[in-house]
C-alpha cells in the first residue's frame, strides 16, 4: 500500500506539461524545437550611455499557451518587448563560399546542421504573446540615455503562463561612457537598400506621400541599427529626350529623409556596368543610360554630363564632403584600365570627389580609388598593400556578400551573432573603418518561408545559391520593417567601435591588449560570449577610470 501512495503522488506532484523561463544573452542562438542551456531569473548586462541594452527571455512552454508579460523600471523609460520569430535554414554556409552545395564541402563552422530554424525576427509586442513552438523568444530591448546616472539600474520582469507566475529581475549596470549620435559616428556602415522590394511588400507607389512614409520608417530603423549611409536610386540620373538629367527635388528630398536620422554618408548610383549578362570577360565597361561602350565619344560624354551635375549638386546642398561616387561594381583585373580611365575623367571634372568601390582587384586599380572596399578575405590576404594605400590618404572598409565562409566574419544565419559584433572590433584594429553588404532588404523570395535562394545572376552556375539571408537583414513587417537579431548584432558590433576608438586614444596599449584577447584577425577570435562580455565590461571600465 505504501509503493503505491507514493507512486501515486509522485505522479500528482508531476506538471502537466513542462514549463521554465529565464534569461539569455541576445548573441545567443536559441531555437524553436530544443535548447541546452539554464534559464537564470536574474541578469545583469554592462553598458554605455546613448545606446540601447539589449537581452533575450527564454520561455519553455506548451503550444497556444498565452504568456502575460510586463516591465517596470524606476528609472529606464523606454523598454520595448520583440516577439522573437523564427525562420529555416535550408542549406548550411559553405566552407569557403555560397552554400555548401556549391563544391559539395562540408562546413564545420555553423551553429547547426541544416535543414533547421532558428530565432531571428524582432516583432513589437505590448503585454502577451501565443507560444506557436516548444520554445518562444522575448527581445527586451532597454533605450539608455545619455543623461542618465551611471551605476546600477533594474527592470522588474513579471510573467504569467497558465496558473503559473515567474518574476525575473533584470540589472543595467550604466557607466560614464557615451556612445556618439551617429551624426558623429566613426564607423562606416552601409547596407544597400532596394526600393522596389519596399514598394512590393507594403504596397506604396514611388513618390507619393504614402511612399515618403513608409521610407521615413526605414531610415529610422537603419539608423537605429547604426547605419550611416544610403544609396541613391538610380532613377534619379536618368536620360530624356537625348539629355541627361538629375531629378533635384526627388534627390534632396530622398536626402533629407535620412539626413534627419544623422545619415552622414550618400553612396551616388553606379555610372557603369559589366554589360549584358553581366559580362566578366569585357575589358571595357558600358555606361548604365546609354549603355554604349565607354571609350565611345557618347560614352565619354556621359559620364562628363552626368558628374558635372552632380558637382553642382552637391556643392548646392553642401554635400561634397557626403557624397560618395561609385564607377563600377567589383572592378576586375580584365576591365581595371578603363575603371582607372573613367575615374581620371571624373577626377578632372570634379577633383574633389571621393570614388568608392566594392573591388575584386588591387594593383591594377592604380590610384583609382579613394575608399577602397575590399571583400573581407582579399583585405586580410593582401594587408600590406591596403597598408600601402593608406599611406597615399586613401581609405578602406571592407565588404561580404555571399563570400565568404568557413571561419571568415560573415552574417549568414548558420553563423554565430559575435561574427557581426567582431566587425566593429577588426575595425578598430585594422583601421577598417567600415563595413559594407549589399543586402539590406534584397529579397529574392519571401524572407519569413525561404532564406537559401538561387543566385540571380545569368551568368551563375546551377548549384550555385546565396547562402542564408545573405540577401537581407530586416524584414518587411505588415506596416513597416522589422528589425533582426543580426541587425542587432551589428548595432552592437558599431557602437563597441566608437569605444574601442576612444580607448585607442585615450590608451593605445590597453586598447590593443583587450582586442587580442577575444579577436586576433578575421578568421582567429573567440566564439566565447562570456569572454567577449569580460572584455567588453574592461573595455567599459577603461573608458570611465
């Protein structure tokens, strides 16, 4: 009789279905079907003033359960809650490039073995979500201003799940350390942006006050990210009736938009292409208008016509210290000679102007090319001669796209969220003093049911796809983007530049031995995220003692 009384309560004593909750750092993958790791209810995250403290809430619980949740801080006013959404992972990153289809290689070097899901959408949420997986994702994401007292500050978290309630209590240790307005920001950061893909999703028509709108959202959510920098549309240099025109008050008024947000950067569209098909193999380049070869006298005068306009342009509106002129995307050794002629035409012109170009070549290009942008393996392969660069007063940033893989810094979703952080800390170790992606919002197929696409290009090989979100980095939301856990990462990665730029000169040797011990190169860091936050609290603490 005694076994079965206590078998019996055994199982009374039971839950009906397992429930737990705690705290995780928002750099870690957590995934809809299975997780191992602990759910601390107390937390504590080290942070700077003007920045915003982030940390993700792991709830273990039964599908349609509805979990109530709410915050309250004495002293943080701005505390929004994401519902954190998941997304597939068709095909894992390969080892050197595309995905893993692509030379058939297995890649060591991802988070998970595909096909799997993983938490990466930011939605908005108020007081309550509906659990749709084993395991749902809060973001809380806290605004610390800039005027606010260092020290110690708590958020009091309270849940409901069913019968059952959990508190959770959340410490912002704030130090003395304000992070720049990105008016003032250091780090270049710029993520192409395609209009039409805007337009698709939310259904404005170009130019229209709805379209205003909507763009006013996505300049805000870039500059939130730490985004610095825009493209112009193309459309705005255009042919008409033989001539060639730039369409001013669509030019300044696209401007202004992102000026309000502190944009400091405007990246003018390309004025040449590689030609039908995308022709790699044709030394000479084609202008984008007229599409004629530019060794022709219309091609010539194209490109004449064209920068004359926008020297006047820019020195109208003060821009010429913002204005970034592209020739040609990814310059290479067989067409370098006329990208080297073009720019000689322009710098005639306009001598003032700074040519920046993503490029796949380097001694060819000659003195071309004031900010070179190098793809991220070519720079770390070749540093003695972007060294080199430098000394003429040239500039470098650095770029990825669907290369490269393996261990190199890359944002795909296969890969760890620190790789995205790390882009602030090469930077400021390499003086790389930026980043460029092509990708802010270039969807190939709908990003919420697909994120392995096949390349677009005509030119590209059967089995050769873009990797797992490499075509973007927001989201598309039913009334305006949505942000991203790698979009975040990123803003992490740009803000713990401003400050590792500030130790450099404040105290280089300090500066120098805290990037070595979480980040040697672009394929030798730590993936531990305990170590990067040991670090970064010195960081913090070196910057305020």
């Amino acid at each position: 009789m005694k076994i079965y009384f206590k078998i019996g309560l055994f199982f009374l004593l039971l839950p009906i279905h397992s429930q737990d909750i705690g705290f995780s750092n928002v750099l870690k993958e957590v995934y809809p079907d299975k997780n191992e790791f602990n759910y601390p209810k107390n937390y504590k995250v080290n942070t700077a003033r003007n920045s915003y403290s982030d940390v993700n809430i792991i709830i273990k619980t039964k599908v349609g359960d509805i979990i109530d949740f709410n915050a309250f801080s004495e002293t943080l006013n701005y505390i929004q809650f994401n519902n954190v959404k998941d997304v597939p992972i068709e095909e894992n990153t390969g080892l050197d490039s595309r995905t893993e289809q692509f030379k058939g290689l297995i890649n060591p070097h991802v988070i998970r073995r595909a096909p799997f899901r993983v938490f990466e959408i930011l939605k908005p949420v108020n007081n309550y979500i509906t659990a749709e997986t084993k395991y749902s994702l809060l973001n809380l994401k806290i605004y610390i201003p800039e005027k606010i007292d260092s020290g110690n500050h708590f958020v009091n978290l309270s849940f409901k799940i069913g019968s059952k309630t959990f508190d959770l209590k959340l410490k912002v240790n704030v130090y003395d350390y304000v992070i720049p307005n990105l008016s003032e920001s250091n780090f270049f950061y710029t993520n192409w942006f395609n209009l039409g893909k805007m337009e698709e999703y939310h259904g404005v028509e170009r130019w229209t006050d709805e379209w205003y709108t909507m763009l006013d959202k996505y300049a805000k959510i870039m500059a939130d990210g730490r985004q610095n920098c825009i493209i112009i549309p193309g459309e705005l240099i255009y042919l008409n009736d033989g001539e060639f025109q730039l369409d001013e008050e669509k030019m300044i008024s696209f401007i202004n938009i992102f000026r309000k947000y502190g944009f400091k950067y405007f990246e003018s569209p390309h004025l040449l292409n590689r030609g039908v098909n995308d022709d790699w193999g044709n030394p000479e380049l084609k202008t984008r208008l007229k599409k004629v070869g530019y060794y022709s006298d219309e091609g010539k005068n194209e490109i004449a016509s064209i920068i004359k306009k926008i020297r006047d342009f820019t020195e109208k509106y003060n821009l010429k210290n913002q204005w970034l002129q592209h020739i040609a995307d990814e310059p290479t050794s067989i067409n370098a000679q006329c990208y080297v002629d073009v720019a000689k035409q322009i710098k005639e012109i306009y001598p003032e102007i700074k040519i920046m170009e993503a490029t796949n070549t380097r001694d060819s290009l000659g003195d071309a090319i004031d900010i070179w942008c190098p793809i991220i393996n070519d720079f770390q392969e070749n540093l003695d001669f972007f060294r080199e660069r430098e000394k003429k007063g040239e500039k470098i940033l650095v770029y990825t796209c669907l290369v490269p893989g393996g261990k190199w810094l890359n944002r795909t979703l296969d890969m760890e969220k620190l790789r995205q952080v790390y882009f602030g800390w090469g930077g400021s170790k390499f003086n790389t003093l930026g980043y460029l992606h092509w990708g802010l919002n270039q969807y190939k197929a709908d990003p919420f049911k697909q994120s392995v696409v096949k390349h677009p290009s005509p030119a590209a090989s059967s089995n050769n796809y873009l990797p797992a979100g490499d075509t973007h980095v927001i989201y598309p939301g039913k009334n305006g983007p949505l942000s991203s856990l790698r979009f975040e990462a990123h803003r992490i990665g740009a803000e713990d530049y401003e400050m590792l730029e500030t130790l450099k000169i404040k105290n280089s040797k300090i500066h120098k031995k805290l990037i070595n011990k979480i980040f040697k190169n672009y394929t030798d860091y730590s993936l531990n995220i305990n170590k990067y936050l040991r670090v970064k609290k010195k960081l913090l603490k070196s910057l305020t003692t």
